[in-house]
C-alpha cells in the first residue's frame, strides 16, 4: 500500500460522521495523512444527532469507538466548518492547498419534499429537522416545532417509527396516521422500532386496511397473513403505553395536496387511492384518480433526503452523481464523483456514505461504505506521487480557516467539551446532556 514510501499522502475528509470517521481512520492506518473537516462543532453525524434520543448506550459506546479514531496521530480534526460553493472553503480551495484527493462523507444535508400545495403552511415538517430538534443540533435544537393533536407522518421506514415514537410518548398527541402510497407487504421499518408503539396500534383500523387491501395483494400475488404477521409481531415484546393515542398504519394512499385553514395552518392531508402492479420483480402504485381527506393539523414527511445542491458536486435524483465506469470500483459500486456534462470523472474527489447514497441509517452500513470509499481513494493515489509540500498546504489551510470568521474546532476542544458535558450530566442526574446552541457549546471551549 501506500506505506512504501516515505513521504505521506496529503487527504481531506469532508464529513465527520460514521462514514467520514471510519474513512479516515482506514486512510490513517495506510501512513496517509487525513484532514477531517466537519460542519457541527461535535463529531458523529447521524449516529450523534440521528439516532433516537433515548438510547444512550448505543449513543455512548459509539462516542468511544469515535474518539479513539480521532487519537489517532494521523488524523486532524476541525469542526465548526462547512464546505461550498458559498461557505468560504470549496472543494476547489482544497485541491488548490495540494491535497491529492478529496472525500466527501457529508451525508445528505437537504431535505426531500413533494412539491404539494400547501407545503408551507404551519404545521409542515420534514422529519430530519424533527430528528436533528430532539437530538439538540444547532440550529434545529431550538426550533419552536407546533405540533397538534391528529398528525400525518408520511412513508413508513424505521425514521418514520422514530417520528411516531417521539409524538406519541413524548408529545402525547392524540393520534398518529401513517400514510403509505404502497401496501402492508412493502413497510420498510423494523420490528424492534415498531415495538416502541406498538401497543397504541389501532388494531381495528389495521384489520379493515388489510380487509380494503386484500383484493389488490391477492392479484399481484403478495402475502396478506405475513404481511399482517410482520406488523404484529412487534406486539410480544411492545413497550406499555402511556397515553391512549391511536397509531393508524393509512395504506395505497398518495399524498396530492395540504389543506390550509384561514390562518394558513394544517387542516387536512389530501391523498389519491392507489392500486398496486408488478413491475421489474417489485411493484409500484397506480393512482386511481379517487381522492379523499385525512382530518389532521400537522404534516410530517418521512420520505428520505437529498444532498446539499450548494455543495459543489454535480446532483442527480438528488444524489451527487456517480462515474458509471468507475475506474476503482469497490465490489462493483462506483465511489468516484462524476460530472455528466464534461463526461468524465471529478479529478480526485470520492463519495461514501450517504454522500454516495442514502441507506438504511444503520452505522454498520455508513461504517463499511466509508471503508470502501476509502480503498478506491487508496487506489488512486498509487498513481500519485507523494510529493506535497506538507508545510505549505498546512499554512494555506490554517490561513483559510482563519478567514472564515468563526472559531474553528480542534479534537482536544471536542475533549473538554465532551468532559463537561458528562460532568453536567451527572451534576443534573441526567442519563445525557447536550448544549442547545453553539454559543453555549463555544463558551465552554473558550472560543467565543
């Protein structure tokens, strides 16, 4: 590997979350020298502002494993800064300083919506912003979010259980729609995410959507028993509830428009009646052109996310476009950035993780797609020289972040916060504690 020569590689990763950190430690551990930019003060990305608020020792024990890739001696750490076109470092400002490629782990920064009427009324959310408020990330954290008593919460994955979960137990809303364009055999949550609420299922509505589904299941050839058996098994090993709101799985319905009051507030979630066909060994929905109204005062969409536009790489189907003949391909995926215009790949910039495509959330997966963007970067440069003047770029790098204007954090910052974070904890007899705003966070460090 790149270990045989003497001088080190010289790589910046952009993005301290599971994949970035993983990335970089990989990169360390070839005697390759790693920059890790990062836009929160705090490392940790989604697995620090993404998981459910309340699984501390998952949450901990992924703090651990984080730190001690930062230890490493090869591996620099600044956080508190983003990367743009308009952020005051680009990725072209990177190549300039002399580093010999880039990794981009960034995640997916945006937020997807539908383009429906209505979108801006009060009382319409995205569910990240929710994930990022009950997980204290700036600016989110202190976000005045209205929720009312009956909410809609778009798509049915393990994000949209979270949702649930949060407005059930903790906001203690009166009911809780779950809205699926597909039917009960294509729920993407899991079971261990459907127990949290499971015991507020309101079987009855569940027995009449399998009852209305089942002609449309029975002609594709879906099964109606396992699909009903999946969605209850949860049932077995389901928290007890603590209030007496109702959880409606809502199925074959398409959201079309929101309905708005005369003060501009949520009063109504429009969908179409879908049908199911088969298509390439899957299926899809068919609006039928029926349409009816869900009585609700709060829209919350759990559909997934696309990456920054402003970022600086080339986006497709809200993704950052992928060289479809990479040249380092890792297991056949394609870690490469491309830009289709020109037809040819982004000179020494790679994607990994959610950069390179959403999936399922789960760090294991962020982890391993880190790794391999890491090795198709590693293959890449044994084409190069490593022949930077380490100096030089660390003067440029250092001049460019004095720039930004704001303070720029290092790991040894991130310890004494961290520090006093469990100190306050303990302090207060709190399981966690986190800092709402990044002004308290800095005045901590003695940044500000």
């Amino acid at each position: 590997m790149v270990t045989d020569n003497p001088e080190k590689y010289q790589v910046v990763v952009i993005g301290a979350g599971p994949a970035g950190l993983f990335a970089a430690r990989h990169l360390a551990l070839q005697d390759v020298h790693v920059v890790l930019l990062n836009r929160d003060i705090k490392p940790g990305g989604l697995a620090e502002y993404g998981i459910y608020h309340t699984k501390y020792k998952m949450k901990e024990g992924l703090r651990k494993q984080f730190r001690q890739i930062l230890e490493l001696p090869g591996i620099d750490y600044f956080g508190n800064v983003s990367v743009g076109k308009t952020s005051g470092i680009s990725l072209e400002d990177l190549q300039k300083m002399g580093f010999q490629a880039r990794l981009v782990s960034v995640g997916a920064q945006g937020t997807k919506w539908l383009g429906l009427s209505g979108e801006d009324l009060q009382g319409v959310y995205h569910a990240k912003d929710i994930v990022y408020h009950y997980n204290k990330l700036p600016p989110q954290s202190t976000h005045d979010f209205r929720i009312g008593k009956r909410v809609a919460v778009v798509g049915v994955g393990n994000v949209m259980m979270d949702i649930a979960h949060w407005l059930i137990r903790e906001k203690q809303v009166d009911e809780v729609v779950a809205v699926a364009r597909r039917g009960p055999a294509e729920v993407k949550f899991s079971k261990k995410e459907m127990e949290n609420i499971a015991r507020n299922l309101d079987l009855d509505h569940l027995d009449r959507e399998f009852e209305r589904v089942k002609p449309i299941m029975l002609a594709i050839g879906q099964d109606l028993h396992a699909a009903r058996d999946f969605i209850l098994s949860a049932l077995p090993k389901a928290l007890e509830p603590v209030t007496q709101a109702r959880f409606r799985l809502d199925f074959l319905a398409s959201p079309t428009r929101i309905l708005g009051d005369q003060e501009g507030r949520v009063c109504g979630l429009e969908v179409e009646d879908t049908t199911l066909v088969p298509q390439n060994g899957d299926t899809k929905a068919r609006g039928l052109g029926t349409k009816r109204v869900i009585d609700v005062d709060t829209v919350i969409f759990c559909i997934g996310d696309r990456v920054d536009d402003e970022f600086g790489l080339p986006v497709q189907w809200n993704e950052f476009v992928k060289n479809p003949n990479p040249v380092y391909p890792i297991n056949g995926l394609s870690y490469e950035a491309y830009d289709p215009q020109r037809g040819q790949p982004v000179e020494g910039v790679f994607v990994a993780g959610w950069s390179r495509e959403a999936s399922s959330g789960l760090v294991g997966v962020a982890r391993k797609d880190g790794e391999n963007g890491a090795t198709a970067l590693l293959q890449y440069l044994k084409g190069k020289t490593a022949n930077v003047n380490e100096e030089q770029l660390n003067q440029q790098l250092q001049s460019k972040l004095q720039s930004l204007g704001r303070p720029v954090i290092t790991k040894d910052q991130v310890w004494k916060l961290e520090a006093f974070e469990r100190r306050e904890a303990e302090r207060l007899g709190l399981e966690d504690f986190k800092f709402k705003t990044n002004a308290e966070m800095l005045d901590i460090i003695g940044s500000a």
